[in-house]
C-alpha cells in the first residue's frame, strides 16, 4: 500500500504496517520529499506513534540537511503525544505510546532547538507550538516575545492561545486539588468517596473525571484491520 492512500482512511482502519511503513520512508531510501512529508504528518497519530518513530522523527527535527518544512512537520507531529503523556501521566504505562524516558528527551531536545538561534525561524515556530502542548516554564517568556514580536505576532497568535488554554487547564487542575485537601469535607469527583479514590492521570477540570479516558490498546482494537498489500 502506497502512503498517499492511508491519508484518507481513518488511523483506526490503517494496516498493522503502517507504522513500520512510516519508519522506513523516514529514514529516507528512495522515498520521494512529499512522501517523507507526508509520512512525517502521519506519524504523529496516536495509533501508531512510539519510541522509535518518536526518534526518527527528533533526527530529523535536529538536522541541518533536511528540508525545513519537514524538520517543521516532525516537530508538530510530536505534539499529540507529548499532550497526552503530560495529560495523563505514566502511572499506567500500557496505555501510553512512548517510555517517560522518551518523553522528557523530547521536551529538553525541542528546548534546545528553540533556544538554538542558528534554526530556522520557521522551524522554531513550529517547535514552540508543537513543545506547547505539555507545557513548561520557559514557554512562558518564549510565547511572550514571540506574541511581541511584529513580524511574528500573527504566525505564533496559534501557538500563545494553546499555551494559554493548556497552562489554564493545569491551575485549575491544581487549584481543584489543593481547595479538596485543604477542606475537609470538600468536593469530590463524581462516583469517588474520598481524594485517595480518585482516577489516576491529570484531568483538566472536574467535569472531566466523568468521561472514561481512551486507552491505547481501545484505540486500535478496531474490527476488520486489512493486512498490507
């Protein structure tokens, strides 16, 4: 099966190639530039999205030799997942596509290429709102002289606002908590007596401990997954 053709079948319905047949166009071979390109878009689905293809697509993003409108697209490609893991935690580590381990190497290596003036502009944009996504101090005063800047300004408007609404999620997240430990008798999730009954992972807001959270393995135990041709 050719790449082209995956674009428009759900990810849940991909063969179970598909990651594999990504790794291989990464690494290059006889792959065309809008394959890779492609292929890099792909990756980053959480149904197929691991350790391995999570460092294909950080060498990419660190070298100087690939074409910047690929090294842009890995770097957004690694959002998803880096949302996710920040989201949810590593408590329960099946239903996680990539090791903490790799998780942190992706925060600190998108870090320092941002912090790299000798990458590209565009490159670090991308960076900056693909590394948003699980959010750290330093995108604090990354987004603030971005949002600044005046030919900058509306290219990073997109990267400031998910920032903003993930930092957001994250204080009322610790606001809720610290207000149930404080108070006795305080509130508690729907369906859990006591703050020790609680789900594990990082909700964003109360209301969201009503909602099952997905797991990876539900994600691709879809019915009738066709075989690679």
């Amino acid at each position: 099966m050719d790449v082209t053709a995956l674009r428009d079948i759900p990810p849940w319905e991909w063969p179970e190639g598909a990651g594999k047949m990504f790794l291989d166009i990464l690494r290059g071979g006889r792959a065309t530039e809008a394959d890779r390109l492609l292929a890099a878009e792909l990756a980053g689905d959480f149904t197929v999205i691991n350790d391995e293809l999570t460092d294909v697509l950080l060498s990419i993003l660190r070298s100087g030799n690939e074409a910047e409108k690929l090294r842009g697209q890995a770097a957004i490609s690694l959002g998803p997942v880096l949302e996710y893991a920040d989201m949810h935690g590593f408590e329960e580590a099946d239903d996680i596509p990539i090791a903490e381990r790799t998780f942190h190497r992706i925060q600190e290596s998108l870090r320092k290429l941002y912090m790299d003036a000798g990458v590209p502009k565009g490159v670090r944009r991308q960076i900056l709102e693909g590394s948003v996504r699980a959010p750290q101090d330093w995108h604090r005063g990354a987004v603030r002289a971005a949002y600044e800047s005046d030919d900058e300004a509306a290219s990073f408007a997109g990267s400031m606002s998910r920032f903003s609404k993930r930092w957001a999620a994250r204080i009322r997240t610790f606001t809720t908590r610290q207000s149930v430990r404080q108070a006795p008798g305080g509130w508690t999730p729907p369906g859990h007596t006591s703050p020790r009954s609680w789900p594990r992972g990082k909700p964003t807001s109360p209301c969201c401990w009503q909602r099952s959270r997905p797991s990876r393995a539900s994600v691709r135990e879809k019915p009738q997954r066709s075989s690679m041709t």
